[in-house]
C-alpha cells in the first residue's frame, strides 16, 4: 500500500463518534469504530468536508505556520486569488499585499498572475485539437485525486498544465534569484490556500515530481495578523497589484472558463455535481464542449473549507474587485505569454496515474472470491443506509466486514434480529427444563412460601 500524505486529520479527543462526518464525506473514506472515526487514507482526498460538518470541531486541516518563514533567507508569499473575497470593507487589493510585507515577507506574487499565464496556455493547448473533448482543468487537486479512484480512464483528458499555484512559485523564485542573488533553494514561497487539497498537492504534486512551493498557510490561519495591519496602512498601494481581472477571477467558479476564452466550456462546482458530469462523459456525452472547469467546491475556491468568509459573501466581494480591474494593463504581454507556452517549463513533467481505493486481497482468484462474499453480504443486510454502525451505507460495511474492520452485528438491525432469536432460544431451553432441575424448582418455592407464611 503506497504512503499517503494528508492534510486532514482527526482530534480524537474532540472526537464524540456522532457519525456526521460518515454520511458527508463524498468518497466513503470515514468509519467510526469504538465512538471515534477513523480517516482511511486510501480513500481520503483532502476535499475538507469533514471540516465543515463536524460540530466538535474534530477535523482539522494541517498547514504551516508564519514561523517556517525563518528557515529561509528571502520569502514570497502567494495569495490565491480567492483570498482577496474575505475581505469585506477592503476595496484596495494593494494595501492587503502590503500587510504581507509587514508580517515577514520580503515580497508578494499574485497567484492570480500565474493564473492568467495557465490561461493563456490551455487557450493554445485547446487551438492545437490534439486532445479528446472535452478537455478536463487540472487546477484542483481534489477533484483530480477524486478521478484516480472513480474515473481513471479519464484521466488522460486532464490538460497536462502545472497549477497556478506551482507556475507562480517557479515564476517567482526564478525572478527573485535573478534580481537578489540569492541562491534558489534559500527562497521560500509560501502559498495562503483556501483548503487543505493544496497542502496535499505540495506534498505529494500530482503534475510534477517535486513542488516549487516551500510551505502553505491556511487563510484562517493569516487572516487576522492581515486585520492588525491593514488598520495602520495609509493609501492604497497599488503598485504592489499587479494582477488584472482575468487571472483574480479564477477566485470563483466559471473565472477560469471566463479566462480562457473557449466557445464552448462547462463550470460545476462541488464533488457530487462532479460525479455527475463525469458519469455523463464515460456515457459518451458532451463531445460537443470543449472545457469543463471542475471544482471541489461550491462556488469555486471562495467556498474553500478554510476560509473566513460565507461563500456567498466572499464571492460578492471578489466579483466587486474583479469589475473595478477590469481595465488594467496586463503585467504580462501576449509576448511573454507565447513565450511561457512555448517552453517546457509550465507543462506537466509527470502522468495523474490511477489510485486503488480497495484491494481486496493480492490475489486476484482470492479477491474474487471476496467480491463474491461481499455482494452476498450485502445482499443480507438492510439497506437502510442509515450510517448507524459506523460505515457510510449497507455496502461500505460489507465491505469492512470482508478486510476484517467491522462485524455483521454492527448493524443495528442484525443485531437486534441475533438479540430476540437468542431471547427465544433462552425461553424455549427455560421451558424444556430437564425433570430434576424442575422438581428442584419446585421444592424451593415451597421451601419460599413456608418461610414467609412463617413470617406472617
């Protein structure tokens, strides 16, 4: 079984075994066994809704904090464009880069920026004609971990682009070695993210072999030493911005398809409707869509489990910024742009490969006679999908009854059915007592009643 790296993780102290969690993870990766749940990593994609439903607050997401910045001699921090949506009464992009600046970071590169280079790059990409349409984003790693287990055959339509977050960090480690001097393993870039999928990415990138980024740092997590900034900052700094329209909207869902251009593309946002669409393409449909932007999230990564902001909100306040840019000169001119498509440095250097989510047994004779187990178990059970015995549905326990993680009387409806045929079985043998035991019976009770007449 290969090693998993995962941002999410469980607080089993904080852990009650409510089984909230079991019914909302969209890939079946949660049990709960002995009234704590358990993560099966295997199946884990990191997408944070366990971070959203859990009322004890026993999910959390593992990021870096401020103090890795010390472990480098020149840090760069990337905000997503996402981030800028959290804030409300902010109208000036400039003065939050600059509060960047005043926490420990000696420079700000818009993720937004790489954002409109990855869109440029998949416009040419979708000119060429040389993929199978409709052509799939590889921006969110969620949703291409979630196409390693259930949709593998579609991986080959994934657009073989890095992220906007790795083209950023390159782009900016690159320009900071070549202006400072500064060796290009003693710069840091620090990714602020909206969900725990990207501190998964850069452990363990999907596109690559190893990540330009040198830590990630939840937007939670920054938020309020922004706050403590922003209050002292005077102007609007603008200089600092330099990021247009085009790449901020990729913060919300159809900006990336918005930036791309394409006549024909398709947005959908969070991991059921995603199943959906890609149940649609296995069947053979939508041939006639060139590019479908996929994201984990409802509304895009302003809905990111680790942000501050209600999605609606945020979405509103990233929409206001995006309208008052619209109008801005591009940092990067089509020159530039056909350069960085040009070069090999913005293309996937590695394959998304398939995932295995459930080996039954090495042997492939074995694992078939365990499916076949497995169906008839299945077939034993309720049905209820109630959730009641620690597994998502009736299958997924199944399922863990076959790997030896659960037991049939975990489900309360087996187990109440074993209960009352033992309670008969008792009575029935309480009846068929053997005649000595019977007349023992009997003389006891006499033996009873004379000492409480006795008594009397």
């Amino acid at each position: 079984m290969p090693n998993y790296f995962h941002s999410v993780m469980l607080d089993e102290e904080k852990c009650q075994g409510c089984t909230n969690c079991i019914k909302r993870c969209p890939v079946e990766a949660i049990r709960v066994h002995r009234g704590k749940a358990k993560i099966i990593e295997e199946r884990c994609i990191d997408c944070g809704e366990c971070i959203r439903c859990c009322p004890n607050h026993a999910k959390v997401a593992i990021t870096d904090s401020l103090g890795r910045l010390a472990g480098f001699d020149y840090r760069i921090v990337l905000p997503a464009p996402s981030f800028f949506g959290q804030f409300r009464e902010e109208k000036h992009i400039g003065r939050i880069l600059e509060a960047f600046l005043r926490i420990g970071f000696d420079e700000v590169f818009e993720v937004a920026l790489a954002a409109e280079v990855v869109s440029f790059m998949v416009r040419g990409y979708l000119e060429t004609k040389k993929y199978k349409k409709p052509l799939i984003s590889g921006a969110c790693p969620t949703i291409l971990r979630l196409m390693q287990m259930r949709f593998p055959d579609l991986l080959e339509q994934v657009a073989p682009i890095m992220t906007p977050m790795e083209v950023s960090a390159r782009l900016a480690k690159q320009d900071a070695a070549r202006r400072t001097g500064i060796p290009y393993d003693r710069i840091g870039a620090f990714f602020i993210t909206p969900c725990p999928a990207k501190v998964t990415e850069v452990r363990q990138p999907l596109h690559v072999k190893k990540s330009a980024v040198d830590g990630v740092i939840g937007a939670s997590v920054i938020y309020k030493d922004l706050i403590k900034q922003l209050c002292k900052i005077k102007g609007d700094n603008e200089d600092l911005h330099r990021a247009t329209s085009r790449g901020m909207g990729w913060g919300y869902l159809t900006g990336e398809s918005r930036a791309i251009g394409s006549p024909s593309t398709l947005s959908t946002g969070g991991i059921q409707n995603a199943v959906s669409i890609f149940e649609e393409i296995e069947r053979g449909g939508l041939e006639d869509v060139d590019f479908i932007e996929v994201q984990a999230c409802e509304g895009g990564c302003v809905g990111g489990p680790l942000n501050i902001q209600n999605l609606f909100v945020a979405r509103v306040n990233l929409k206001n910024m995006v309208n008052r840019y619209r109008t801005k000169k591009a940092y990067f001119d089509e020159k530039d742009l056909l350069a960085f498509y040009q070069q090999d440095a913005f293309w996937s250097t590695e394959p998304v490969l398939p995932r295995p989510i459930m080996v039954l047994d090495g042997d492939v004779s074995k694992a078939l006679v365990k499916m076949e187990r497995l169906d008839a178990i299945t077939a034993t059970l309720p049905g209820l999908d109630c959730g009641a015995c620690g597994s998502p549905n009736c299958r997924a326990l199944a399922e863990d009854i076959i790997r030896g993680l659960a037991f049939d009387t975990d489900c309360i409806v087996k187990l109440r059915e074993r209960v009352k045929t033992l309670a008969e079985e008792i009575l029935d043998l309480a009846r068929k007592l053997p005649q000595s035991m019977a007349n023992g019976s009997a003389k006891e009770k006499e033996r009873t009643a004379q000492k409480e007449n006795a008594g009397e």
